[in-house]
C-alpha cells in the first residue's frame, strides 16, 4: 500500500473534528574532513507517520508503522480548547534540482572537498591556519500531509557547507565558524563559490591577527553587515514574534518574549522593516503550504519600525481572533507541527552601503562575530566582532579587535535609522520545543547603520 492509501486508511481510525495525518521521511548524508583529511560519511534515513488531532482538546501519536497508529489518551498541553476552523488547501511544493544530489557520487564529492581543502590550505598567510574542520551536508525532506481531506505534497533538497578554522599569529589566536547553504542541489555548490568564499575569509582572518587593533569603549555608530543583521532578524524579532511563546505556551521549553510584557506598537525606527517569508526559492526555510494545510505567505512582523503581526498555527490564531499566516511545521515524524520561522530577515532599502557609510564620522563595521547570546526574553543581547573594521569619515579603515556590542532589542531597533539596497540569507538550524525541533531556515537582509549605540571591549 502506498503512502497516499496508508494516510486515508490512517484518517478513517481517528473520527474527529479536525485530524492531520502525516507521512515525513528524510534522507541525509554528510561528509567531514579535518586539514583536508576525510573524517567520516555519515548517513540516515528516517520516516515515520504521525497524527495530530483535536477532539476536546489535542493529541498527537507517532509511530514508523501507519499501522501502530490509533487514537492517544493523552493529550498535549498547554493549547486552547479550541482550534481556528478554516478549510484546509491541497497542494504540491517542490524545489527543483538543476543538478540532481544523487548526480554525483560519494567518493566524488569526498574528491571535490578534499581539492577544497587544499586550495584554502595553500594559501600564502602571515598566519598559521591551526586547523580547520569543513563539512558538507545534503538532504532530502519529503512529506505528505491530509488535514481534514485536503492533500499537501512537499519535496526540498537542501545543501549545506559548514566550516570551523582555527588560526593564530602575532600572539593572538581566533575561531571562525560560519555556515552557507539553501535548497536546492548539487548546483549550490557551484553557486555559493565554497572555494572563494573560503580562501576569502582566510585571507581576512589573516589581516586581523596581524594588523587588528584595540578600540576604546564608548558611543558610536555601528554598521552591521547581512551576516549580523540575519542573526538579528532571528533571534532578537523572529523568535519573539512566535505567537506560542507570546501566549506562554513556550516558556517552558525555550523562553518567553518581550512581547508578553511590553505594551509597545512602536517598537523600532521607522527605517526597521522585518519579514518572515517561506515562499523564497532557495531559502532553507522554503515552503508554499504548512502542515496544517495553511497556505504560506510572507509576513510582515515588524512594519515601520511597529509590530504588526505575529507567526501564527491554527491554535493561537483561534485566541488571536486572527487568521494563521501558515506558520506551523515540523522537524520530523515524530514531532508536532509547531510555530517555525522560515526565510527571516529585514527588508533591504533603497540606498546603496557607500551611502550607508558616507556620514559615519566614527563608527565601527560589524561584518561577522565570534560569539553571540540573548537572554531567554529576547531582550538582551551581545554580539563580540570577529571582523570588524574602524570607519572613520564615511571610509572603511583598519581592523579592530573584538568589540563587543551589548544591549536591549528595542534599544537596537530604535537606533537603526537606515538600510541599505543588499540582501543575503545565510542558512542555520533553528532549535525549539521539547523534545527539541532543529529546524532547517535561513537568515539575514541587508547592511544597516545604527546610530550612536555603546561599544565595549574584552
């Protein structure tokens, strides 16, 4: 029996008011290398079918076996006793491989790494590149979902370079962590230019450790680069903009939001722009219909610098008295679908970056960091630069060792008064629930000023 009769013959066993039944399967691999050396492949499938319905409240079963499945006697806590009753979409998504994963072998990809490995190694540096850890990751998720009749299809590919260098010189020593990728297949390879972008940052650590220098703390203006402006977008707007964790329903498994406590509609610069949107091809967070058969859309959370909506399921909607935006998914078989972000990011503007910088009397450019955290209200927050340089007089100067930038998230918002006209997303797994969901999105947006902001130091 296929998939498509094992979900109907699913559905008829759990007679309620509203039921999802889903079938998730993904196949993974992933090759590791130190200093050009091969680690390891590693590789997993999995699949399952699960169910969620609602009959008084929620439940949710799981099993690898459709015919396991039968209704629970326990229900999941912590939703409202009812739910928004929207007719469900039917529907097909997909991402299109140009060049197939499978199209290329595993001994080859192990080959195209390792050739990567050497080039980035070769490089002629003042300093000593340590170590360096380079992992390529594909996937494949594919999943049907019948809500309540109504058929969702979905298939995305996705690709993912992750790399960790170590490098020391002139008595310093640094860590560089950084992840590219999206959907898509093996062209992604070709597309995010794994060689260049590799011996680039090589080359830009370098500089660093040999001619970074110290700043002094104080105020100033801060330029952030699309890699800090995604991390942003994520963890300081996107997270709290879940409207679970708005109602509480999160607190216990990953944190509450500044939204639940603040009375604020006016929460940025009117310059402040923030979007969170499944539908862009090539985004890791790609897609059209969410399981709960809501058709996805681009939302809007932060509009002129005021919240102006909330990532929403069919639960929270139902005590919003709003329609979901299509926001809920899950990591695998075996978890409830849950509110996610997907493609999060500001929204570019119309200048171009020497506008952005050109009446920066003194300031500092944030292009990557070393460290970050946020508190669990998504309030406070740090940011330590890795690659940071002076501005001085609308130019782009030295590199500067280590600032650290440390506020409040409406206090950053406030200060951004100007975007410029770039956009990059940068992909990352995004964590949530409990049991914990690692989620593939993307991040990022545009460079962007914010104006006369502390600066501290190590």
């Amino acid at each position: 029996m296929g998939k498509t009769d094992d979900l109907e013959e699913i559905a008829r066993r759990f007679p309620f008011k509203y039921v999802e039944v889903r079938h998730q399967e993904i196949r993974s691999r992933v090759i590791s290398l130190m200093n050009g050396e091969l680690l390891g492949v590693y590789e997993e499938v999995e699949r399952g079918y699960a169910v969620r319905y609602f009959n008084q409240g929620l439940f949710f079963v799981s099993s690898q076996e459709a015919d396991k499945l039968t209704p629970s006697p326990e229900r999941i806590e912590g939703w409202s006793k009812d739910l928004l009753d929207v007719q469900p979409v039917s529907g097909n998504y997909e991402v299109q491989e140009r060049e197939p994963l499978d199209s290329m072998g595993v001994e080859e990809k192990i080959s195209l790494l390792k050739d990567i490995s050497k080039e980035v190694l070769s490089q002629k540096i003042s300093s000593k590149l340590q170590n360096m850890v380079l992992t390529y990751a594909e996937s494949v998720e594919s999943k049907e979902v019948l809500v309540n009749g109504a058929r969702v299809v979905g298939r995305i590919p996705r690709v993912q370079v992750t790399y960790n260098i170590v490098m020391s010189g002139n008595g310093r020593t640094i860590t560089a962590w950084h992840e590219i990728g999206g959907s898509g297949g093996i062209e992604q390879i070709k597309e995010l230019r794994v060689t260049e972008h590799l011996t680039e940052r090589v080359k830009a650590l370098d500089h660093v450790l040999q001619k970074g220098k110290g700043i002094s703390p104080g105020k100033r203006d801060v330029v952030l680069s699309p890699i800090l402006s995604g991390i942003m977008a994520h963890e300081s707007v996107g997270h709290p903009f879940e409207a679970d964790r708005v109602m509480g329903r999160e607190f216990a498994q990953a944190g509450s939001s500044y939204l639940s406590y603040l009375s604020l509609k006016q929460i940025g610069n009117p310059a402040v722009n923030v979007a969170d949107d499944p539908t862009i091809q090539g985004g890791m967070g790609y897609y059209l219909i969410d399981d709960e058969g809501v058709r996805a859309r681009r939302k809007l959370l932060i509009k002129g610098g005021e919240v102006n909506e909330l990532l929403q399921n069919r639960f929270t909607s139902r005590k919003s008295n709003l329609p979901s935006n299509g926001s809920s998914r899950a990591s695998s078989f075996d978890r409830e679908p849950l509110i996610r972000m997907s493609n999060t990011f500001f929204v570019p503007g119309d200048m171009n970056f020497r506008e952005l910088i050109e009446d920066v009397k003194e300031g500092i450019y944030l292009k990557t960091y070393m460290e970050w955290n946020i508190d669990d209200m998504r309030m406070g927050q740090r940011y330590i630069g890795l690659e940071a340089f002076q501005i001085k007089n609308g130019e782009i100067g030295d590199p500067v060792l280590y600032p650290v930038l440390e506020g409040k998230t409406t206090e950053f918002l406030m200060a951004i008064d100007a975007v410029d006209d770039s956009f990059e997303l940068f992909p990352g797994t995004c964590g949530k629930g409990d049991p914990d969901q690692g989620i593939p999105v993307s991040m990022g947006g545009p460079n962007m000023r914010l104006r006369n902001v502390m600066i501290k130091v190590i």
